[in-house]
C-alpha cells in the first residue's frame, strides 16, 4: 500500500484523506523489496501507519478490496534484520 502527499495524487488512482496522506492499493502481490520499488516509482512510499487516524484510513482503503484468505497488503515496516524486531522503512 502506498503512500504519497496530496499533491496531484488523485489522477495517478490515490484516495486523499484531509489532514493525511494519500493511499493507494496496489492490487498483484509483490515481494517486499518489490513493492517498496513500485511505490517509490510512483514518487511515494509503503505506507507507514503513525496514528489511529491514519490507520483507520488505511483500512477504509483495503476493506472494499478484502478477499479471505488473499495475501494482506505490504507496509512499511517489518523485522528485516532481526526476526520480532520490527522497524520502519525511514
């Protein structure tokens, strides 16, 4: 999932949310490094969840798309260098 600032981002399939970011959800499953690469093609990057606010946009985002038992949508965070230590992508 993918997130970049508000400017212009509505013609490039982004949903703006007031006082946030925008976000978009890319719908083929990618490997992580993937991902991280699409998004900053896009000038954005894997979103990062920072509030309750912005987490609940992120959801409003992926619940139309939600199918059981699919893969979940990559964010950017993860325990990329040690397994249950998660950080940011920044």
């Amino acid at each position: 999932m993918a997130k970049v600032k508000e400017q212009g981002c509505r013609q490039m399939g982004y949903r703006c949310f007031n006082g946030l970011n925008c976000y978009k959800l890319y719908l083929q499953s990618e490997k992580f490094v993937d991902a991280k690469r699409i998004c900053e093609e896009d000038g954005a990057h894997l979103a990062i969840i920072n509030s309750d606010k912005e987490a609940n946009a992120l959801v409003r985002v992926y619940h139309p798309c939600y199918v059981p038992g699919q893969a979940w949508p990559r964010l950017g965070f993860g325990d990329f260098f040690e397994k249950g230590e998660y950080r940011t992508i920044f």
